[in-house]
C-alpha cells in the first residue's frame, strides 16, 4: 500500500473511532456511563471531560452514580450536567450524585435516531475532506515525479474504494446504535 494511503487510512481509523465514541453518549433509555463521561465540567477554571474528575458508576438499570475525587467539584459537576441537555435531572446526595434515566418515549427515540443521523453526515462530511488532501497529495507526488501517471491512477482507485469502505463502516455503526435506541 501507498505511503499516503497508509497515512489516509489512520485519519480514517481515527474519524470512525471518534464517530463510535461520540455515539456512544447517546441517550438509550439505560443507564451508561458513555452518557456522561464526556461531558465537560469548569473545574480549577479548564474545561474537562467528567471521566478526569469522578467515578461514574451504573447501581441499577436505571440509575447512575458520579462520585468526585475533589468534593469542591460537587457543584461544577451538577451544574455541568444540567446544562447538557441529556433530559434527566442530577440529585445531589450527599458527596454522590444521581442521575435517574427516564423511560424514553417514542418521541425522543425518534429525536435521538435524527441527532445520530446528523452525526453520521458530519462524520461523511469529514471523510471527503480528509479524501480531497489525500487526493491533492496523489496529484502533486505525480507533479513531483515522485510517482508515475499509472501509479497515480491506480493510488485514486485505492483511496475511492477505502472511502466507501469507511463511509460503509460508519452506516454500520449508525444502525446499529439506531436498533439500540429504537429498541423497547
């Protein structure tokens, strides 16, 4: 393989991790801990995911738990989850905060499957980038002498059917998180 397209390949290997990561967090009607672990908290005034600052813990089905390493980050936290839009509301007991994980209704099901398609274009829209610089790379390396016109031709053919591989990679993630959330 193409030095280029091994390079390509990592940014590929990368969007498509970041794309299952990111839906990850999407709201399934149980509890998870990918719900929340990446949701930014101001703590000593930066920005950080909440998984650097607590212990997030599943106790039921329907139930998560965050317990701070700093307890001075109690309110931080539960203001950092309010403000996130997840549709549930964190009760502070004590030095634990809960968050109980409502049924979702068909309404947001619907809603959480529309989120995940509008993802899923952004995560495309990122791979035709990354396959126009690998394209303008090809094309200059064949300016540059560095590669014949054949070889040049055959690189493109690569790269086109490594993007469809990888567009196909990301649908498949999609439905599948899709069967997860439509799921009663």
């Amino acid at each position: 393989m193409n030095d280029t397209l091994i390079q390509f390949k990592i940014g590929l290997d990368k969007t498509a991790e970041h794309f299952k990561k990111e839906t990850a967090g999407f709201r399934i009607g149980r509890a998870a801990p990918a719900l929340v672990e990446n949701i930014f908290v101001d703590a000593y005034g930066t920005p950080t995911p909440l998984m650097h600052l607590a212990n997030i813990n599943v106790a039921d089905p329907k139930t998560l738990t965050i317990q701070t390493w700093d307890k001075s980050l109690l309110k931080s936290v539960e203001k950092a989850l309010q403000q996130a839009e997840l549709g549930v509301n964190p009760v502070v007991q004590g030095d634990v905060i809960l968050i109980n994980i409502p049924p979702m209704t068909e309404e947001t099901r619907r809603e959480t499957v529309k989120k995940l398609y509008q993802h899923l274009e952004e995560a495309k829209v990122t791979l035709k980038g990354q396959r126009e610089k690998a394209k303008e790379q090809i094309i200059q390396m064949e300016k540059d002498k560095e590669m014949s016109e054949d070889d040049k031709f055959k690189v493109l053919e690569d790269l086109d059917t490594m993007i469809k591989d990888y567009s196909e990679k990301l649908k498949d993630i999609a439905k599948e998180k899709e069967d997860e959330i439509m799921k009663i």
